[in-house]
C-alpha cells in the first residue's frame, strides 16, 4: 500500500507532469501563433487573389454578352471593360468607354464578379494629368484589411466614334488603292500626291454613317497633328458622296471643325449614307497629316473634341477590396 | 518496480503528445508553400495560355494565305478546305506549344476543334481548345475566335490602308480557268484573256468575256446599303465600285473555304463580285450571262447560269463599259430594270 501510494506521488513523476504541462502549454501557445498567421496569410491571399481576378476579368474580358452595355436591362449579365470594336486588340488591355460608363451608372453590377461578402471602388487615373480621374465605382472601404490592384490599362477617353481616317504615312509604304470619283470628272485636277517626287495631290476614302448616328451625333473633321494657320502650304477637303460630286474645297482649320450641316445637307438615304472625304496634302511625307472624321454624341462640348482623345490614352486602374 | 514501470510509460505517452502536434505544426508550414507555389503555377500557365490564345489568328491567317496562294499558282481545288486548312493550323500551333514546353516546363496543347465561315462572309471561325498542365495543375478553356480575311488593318474596315502583300486573294476563278491559259494580273485585277471566254464555250454570248477582268485582292464594298450602286443615272458608284474592286455579301456566293474547293456557291453566307467584259471589242450584246461571278462559274454544265441583260454604266470616248445583270442582281445593286 505504502509502496503503491507513494509511487504515484512521487517528486519524479510532479517534474515530469510539469515538464509535459510546460511542453504542451508551449506547442499550444506556437500553434495558435502559428494558425493566425496561416489564417491571415491565407485570407490576404484570398482577397489578393481575388481583387487580382476581378481585376482581370475586367480588363481582359468584353464581359457576357460581348455587347451587354448596349442593354436596356442587365438580367443575368456578366460585366466586363474590354474593348471588342478593335479586333486585334481583344486582349490588349484597351478598354471600351462606353462599357466604363455602362458599369459608372449601374456600379451594383461589380458584385456578380465578387463574392457576397466582399465590396470595392473602381478608379481610372489617366497618366496625362490633365484628363480628368474617371470615378467608376466610388465607395469607402470600411476600416480593416484593403487589398488594392493597380493595372496599367488603355482606355478611349470619350464616346469619339472614326468613321473614316487617312493616314498618308500608311499610303506612302503601301500605295492607295481607292480610286475616287472625282477622277472620272477632272482626272487631272484630281491625281493622287506623289511623295518621291514631292507632288501634292488627293487621298479620298469612302465611308458610310447610319442615318440614327446622322441624327443622333455632331461630327467633326480634325487633323493630327494639329493644323497650323501660319503655314505657307494650305490643306484643304472636300466631302461629297459619288453621285453627289463637290469641287470646292474647303481649308483646315486648326480646331476641329463641325461639319453636321455638310452632312446632313448630303444624306438622301433612308437608313445609311455614303460619303467620300478628299484630303488635298503636300508633297512633303515628312509634313503630312492624318485626318480624321469622328462623330461625338450630340451637345458633347467641342473642347472635349481633342486630338488625345482618339487615341486610346494610357492610364492606371485602381481596384480596392474589402470584406464588408 | 512493475507499478513504477507503469507509471513512466504513461508518462512517456503523454510526452510523444507534443511532438505529434509539432509535427502537425510543421506540416501546415509545409502545407502552406505548396499552395503558394501553386498559386504562382497557376499564374505562369494563364498568361501562356493567353499568348497561345493571341497566335492562333495570326496563324490561321498566314495558313489561310499560303493555302490560297498555293492554289492560285497551280489551279487546283483541295478536297476538303476545312480540314486541311484545321490540320495546318494545329501543326503550326503544336510546332509554338513545343517551344513554351521547352522555355518555361508548362505542357501546353492547343487542339483546333473546327474551322468553319463565319456568320460575317469576310471572317473564317476557328474553334479550339487550350490545355495547359504543369505539375498538379491542369487548365483548359475553350476558345472561337474570327479572324477577317480582309487587309491586315481591319480594325476599319473602310481604312484606305492596305499592304498587298497580306491581303488574301480570290483562288475561284484560278481553279475555274488557269489551266485554260491566258490569264494573268494587272493592277490588283485578274485579266482573263481569252480563258472566260473558253470556259463558257457553248454559252450565248461568251464572246463577250474575251478579255474580262475581276478585282484580285478580296475587299468589303463600303458602297453599303448595295442599292446605292445604282443611285445616280450615271451609275457612278457602281463604275467605282467595280474600279476598285469589292466584293459584295451574298447569300448565293460560295464563301473563302468553299471556293478553295472550287465552289462558286455554297449553303454558307458568302461573297460575290463583278466579272467585266473588257468592251474593247465591236461586238455589243443586249443580254449575255450575268457578269457575277457565281453565276459565271456556277458549275461546269452551266445549270446554274442565267443571263443578264445589258447595264451600261459609264460611256467614255464613243466607248460604252457594260456588263450584265439579271433582275435579282439588278434589285440587289438598285440599277434601275430596262423598260
């Protein structure tokens, strides 16, 4: 008995309880450790990773259907900014406007690419300064973790529609095909210019505007780079249609200039009208000009009608995260 | 002595307890820089997939090019275009897939499913599935691309740029006449000589088409609505249309991949252009077979021919250029009907 009671109790076995106490207080203590840092670390990655994925999925993806801005409803659309219009660049992360603005006026459609818990803002900050930020989705994150994904993107600034553009550095490498109507009337007062020899001459291109765009846009004429009044050699366009034939020419100016009375002055068809735009350029390639006709949504201000707004401008989009 | 003994092997187990939940530590830790390795592979292998993705239409247009180049310079159809043309491009891919095997480890396949005309005439569908598999993580997506077979730069698709040397061209009438001779190309125009003319050996009339031409380059008509062709009495649009050389949607047209086989028409949206009598001769017909090139070439019992009468849209030094359109043909491009 004394043996029996006095083994169970012995000074030995209180050391090694305590040493066990201490071990297991120790490993408990390193996994809790541990354990937050594997939860914290898996739940930044989990935001990062998904504040990357929607990210992505923006800027990479025209979103479903292709063309769901022009939706009067968003039943069971997907949202995405990539620009389709521009084939070549599907996956160039250019970004369509009009699909930006679809999501600025209805910004609830970012939850279908986040989970339920989780909430975001979405800003546009062009790199020229002097563009306007481009609030997409405008919310405050709430107080704790913020995941933020910062991708460099392309976007077109404005609505800006081209329906015809001439490029004469792209004519000079590949010749113009495009022969012009008015080579039928006057074929000599018409010849196309001649670089090599420093010949000025007529590049023409025909296009067509659908009578709804007729109707619903200003459109504009407008040289890049810009045309300067002071120089000695005076560019000049005409617009026509082929059975329409115009003579005079008209000089560029070096703001662009609205030409919607033209136009519609021009437009018989019922649905969509053709038009032929003749650019009048030096000989000079190393002087020439693009030029351009862009249609804008009607009443947008002619100060927003610029040069850098054709071009796709490089900006930055920010994209914050947080679980609400 | 065997109760002691008793005691400090309960003692001993209860020991091994930490030590169990160390190890259960330590492979967590493990644990978690697997999954970050594998978040980094996943990475790797979508963006690789992307640049498969990206090359697929560069490379289905340079196969449909050299497969229409080819055809041009010998004047055979090839059986089936699609799955040749399907073949080609999975070669090429296979050939691309192998150098990101080597560079970066990633096993990438890219299967071309199918390669079919598109809902647009000017455009061929490619369909096709990118698998990409490194280590344990395996991903597949597929992908239907439409890839224009107009000039490179179709981003507008009524730009006046184009570099001849990418455009594609119309192999049907090299199938149709080469091997009768005579042919050859002036200014982007393919100029029969006297190989239409014999081609329609039999028909009323074919005599016009001794030295016809047709546009060489494909090329979408920016003339659209068609009905416009005809607008004015003088017919100017349609001289300039037929001046520049453009190709016209159509529902009777055989598209790219069906003329590869040497089928003027086809039960898929295609295209159609103007065949022009050169009206150098003296000879002046009222009617003759339509100047459209799926009538022209319809097939070799000429069932599927039919005459047109006489257009005359431009007069020119005592010269008057004709050519000749059936009713259809004469409402589609809204030249008015003869009285």
């Amino acid at each position: 008995m004394v043996d029996s009671s006095g083994q169970i109790f012995t000074i030995d076995a209180l050391l090694a309880l305590l040493l066990i106490t201490i071990l297991i207080g120790i490993s408990a203590n390193t996994m809790g450790i541990v354990g937050d840092k594997i939860l914290e670390y898996s739940s930044e990655q989990s935001i990062q990773r998904i504040a990357g994925d929607t990210a992505d999925e923006l800027i990479k993806t025209p979103g479903m259907p292709e063309n769901w801005e022009n939706y009067k409803y968003f039943t069971n659309i997907v949202p995405g900014l990539a620009d389709i219009e521009n084939g070549t660049n599907k996956f160039g992360n250019i970004l369509s406007m009009r699909k930006i603005s679809s999501l600025k006026k209805n910004p609830e459609l970012i939850k279908r690419l986040l989970p339920e818990n989780m909430d975001c803002n979405l800003i546009i900050y062009p790199i020229n300064t002097s563009i306007p930020v481009i609030d997409v989705i405008s919310k405050t994150p709430l107080k704790g973790d913020v995941s933020v994904v910062n991708r460099t993107v392309l976007y077109d600034y404005k609505l800006i529609d081209i329906y015809s553009n001439i490029k004469p550095d792209d004519i000079h490498v590949n010749g113009s095909e495009y022969i012009c109507t008015h080579s039928y009337t006057n074929p000599y007062s018409h010849k196309p210019p001649d670089f090599n020899s420093r010949k000025s001459g007529w590049l023409c291109a025909a296009f067509n505007i659908d009578l709804e765009d007729i109707k619903s846009k200003d459109f504009y004429i407008l040289t890049d780079p810009v045309m300067s009044d002071n120089t000695d050699f005076h560019a000049s366009w005409i617009l026509d249609t082929p059975n329409r034939i115009i003579n005079n020419s008209q000089n560029f100016t070096s703001n662009p200039m609205l030409i919607n009375s033209i136009i519609s002055e021009l437009s018989e068809s019922k649905n969509r009208e053709i038009f032929v735009l003749h650019v009048f350029i030096g000989g000079d390639i190393k002087h020439s000009f693009n030029t351009y006709i862009v249609g804008v949504p009607r009443g947008t201000s002619a100060q927003d009608v610029r040069l850098d707004n054709i071009n796709p401008q490089p900006a930055f989009l920010i994209m914050k995260l947080w679980i609400k | 002595m065997e109760n002691k003994g008793y005691i400090l092997g309960g003692l001993s187990f209860l020991l091994i307890i930490p030590s169990i939940l160390l190890l259960m530590v330590l492979v967590d830790m493990v644990n978690m820089d697997e999954s970050v390795d594998t978040i980094i592979k996943s990475d790797n292998s979508f963006y690789i997939s992307g640049d498969v993705e990206r090359n697929i239409p560069i490379i289905t247009r340079q196969v449909l090019k050299e497969t229409v180049d080819n055809v041009i310079s010998n004047g055979n159809s090839i059986p089936n275009s699609r799955i040749l043309i399907k073949n080609a491009v999975e070669h090429r891919m296979n050939d691309l897939c192998a150098n990101y095997q080597n560079n970066s480890g990633v096993n990438i396949r890219c299967v071309i499913n199918s390669v079919d005309s598109a809902s647009d005439p000017f455009e061929v569908e490619v369909n096709s599935t990118i698998l990409v598999m490194k280590g344990n993580i395996t991903y597949n997506h597929i992908v239907n691309q439409n890839i224009s077979i107009l000039g490179t730069d179709h981003r507008n698709k009524f730009s006046i740029n184009s570099n001849d040397s990418n455009e594609i061209s119309d192999p049907l009438p090299f199938i149709k006449c080469k091997k009768i001779g005579g042919m050859s190309i002036k200014n982007a125009r393919i100029s029969y000589g006297s190989s239409l003319k014999k081609y329609l050996e039999g028909v009323n009339g074919s005599e016009i088409y001794e030295n016809a031409s047709s546009p060489y380059h494909i090329k979408r008509c920016p003339y659209d609505p068609y009905k416009s062709h005809g607008n004015s009495t003088k017919l100017t649009t349609l001289k300039n249309c037929i001046d520049n050389g453009y190709y016209h949607e159509s529902n009777d047209g055989a598209c790219l991949l069906c003329r590869l086989e040497g089928r003027a028409t086809c039960n898929h949206y295609g295209f159609e252009t103007f065949i022009v009598p050169s009206n150098e001769g003296n000879q002046k017909f009222i009617r003759a077979t339509c100047s459209i090139d799926h009538v022209i070439f319809g097939n070799k019992n000429f069932n599927d021919s039919y005459p047109g009468d006489s257009v005359q849209y431009y007069f020119n030094n005592n010269t008057a250029y004709e050519l000749f359109l059936d009713n259809g043909h004469r409402a589609k491009y809204g030249v008015p009907d003869i009285k």
